[in-house]
C-alpha cells in the first residue's frame, strides 16, 4: 500500500506540474484554442486530484491496511512485552553463593509461583511459604521474593507494536500471569504504563485464574467480546498457545519480535 501511495502520489506531482505549464502558456495567447486549453488545464487541475484519491481508494479496498479475517491481537506479558529474567535474578542480588545455590535448587522453580499468580493468598503468606523451603536463608530468601520485580524492563518495541496495531484498528488486549505485588510495583514505577495503549487487560491474580487452565482464556472472551475466530494470541509458553487453540484462539508462539511481526504478516496482520 506505501508502494502504490508513492506512485500515485509522484504521478499526480508530474500531471498538476504539466498542467500547470500548460495554463499559464495557455494564458499567454489569446486564440480560442488556447482559451479552451486554459479551460482544460483548470479544469483537470481538480479532476486529477480527485481522480487519484479514488484510485487510492480503489487499492486500500483490493488490499486493507486490516487483515479482513484477524481484528483482535492478544499479548502475554512476561517474556513478550516486557523482559523478566526471574531465572536470572539469584545472580544479580548480593548473596552467598551457597544461599544462591540453594535458591536456585529449590526455590526458583518451585509450584509456589503458581500460587502468587492465583492472588488467592497475602504477600506476606505467601512469603513465609517461600521461606519454609529454606528457613536457614530466610533473609535471602525475602529478598529475592520481595525484589524480584526490579529486574523487569519494557522491551523497546513494545509501545510501538501497540501504537502500530491500534493505528490500524486492531483491538488489543493482554492476558497475562501476574502476581499482585509484582503489579502494583511495576505499576508504581511505570514499568506498565504502557497497558494504558490497549483495549483491556486481564490479570490472573485479579480474576484467580491462571494460564494454562481454559476458564481464564473464556473469562478473556466474554469480558471483552471477543470473538475467538477473529484473534490472534502471541504467548512464548507453547502450553499457553495450546490452551488458547482449545478456546478457538489462534496462536503465535513468541520467540523474537521480527519473527512474530513475520507471522502476524503472513495472516495478514502488519504492524
């Protein structure tokens, strides 16, 4: 579509200058022919212009700038949208190395997460379980837990992605596994402020659901009125794009920003 506008756009600066040449020579003499010329030349001075427009048009409806099978774009956060190297964060925190060990064998990785995601439980709750895994690093342990948001930073083509999606009218919404404390201070500190540019989020622990369980991707629907057939859902947990499939969502498994912007194109969907 730039293609065809640049065309079209340096045809009709060539045309209006002929035409103008054409006027003001014509202008000059003072025979019937050239009045009928002086005539003509103003007279498509505003014909052409129209002319190209409705040749513009034409293109846009032959190929839309919005893919005419997909109008509504899902993004997970974490590992998407956002950087969160959770994994990595016991190697950027000030601990022993034995401490660090420990966390990393035991803690990490640990079902307690799932629940943090849930909001079912206080912080401190669910701290104090973090902490029953190791007490002997119960200091550690409350650092990594209540810090661990510190090491999230927004991905730089992020707001762009959603400013080009939106500008093209697609709705855009978020559907993410998210943990209370980790929201309110990534709210805090701006880190989201860029969920401010979608159509609507739904957060895990504010509805005590979580991904991959089905009822969150339906509570997603009805909330927003999507229909399913028209999305797309970008996630990079292949489980979660599963889940998605069984709600009949499409899914896109996020491995780069430039190979998800490639599919997205090859159903249509450009940015």
């Amino acid at each position: 579509m730039k293609k065809v506008r640049q065309i079209a756009a340096m045809i009709g600066i060539v045309l209006l200058f002929g035409m103008y040449a054409v006027t003001f020579i014509a202008a000059m003499g003072r025979s019937e022919t050239a009045r009928s010329l002086f005539l003509g030349s103003l007279a498509c001075t505003v014909l052409v212009p129209v002319f190209l427009y409705v040749l513009l048009l034409a293109a846009k409806a032959v190929k839309p700038d919005k893919s005419p099978v997909v109008d509504t774009v899902i993004f997970d956060v974490g590992g998407v949208l956002v950087d969160f190297p959770w994994i990595r964060y016991p190697y950027m925190i000030d601990i022993s190395d034995e401490a660090r060990e420990y966390i990393m064998e035991h803690v990490i990785e640990c079902d307690i997460w799932a629940e943090c995601d849930l909001g079912n439980e206080s912080f401190e709750a669910l701290v104090q379980k973090f902490i029953a895994l190791g007490p002997q690093y119960a200091a550690e342990i409350r650092e990594l837990i209540e810090n661990m948001y510190t090491c999230i930073t927004v991905n730089p083509f992020t707001e762009s992605w959603i400013r080009g999606l939106k500008s093209r009218g697609y709705q855009v919404y978020i559907l993410s596994n998210w943990s209370e404390h980790a929201y309110e201070k990534c709210t805090e500190n701006g880190v989201l402020d860029f969920i401010h540019l979608t159509d609507g989020c739904l957060w895990s622990f504010k509805v005590h659901q979580r991904k991959p369980d089905v009822v969150i991707y339906k509570m997603l629907l009805e909330k927003f009125g999507i229909d399913p057939k028209r999305a797309v859902f970008i996630d990079d947990n292949p489980e979660n794009i599963a889940a998605a499939g069984k709600c009949g969502i499409g899914g896109i498994l996020y491995e780069s920003y430039e190979k998800t912007v490639t599919r997205l194109a090859e159903i249509g969907v450009r940015v």
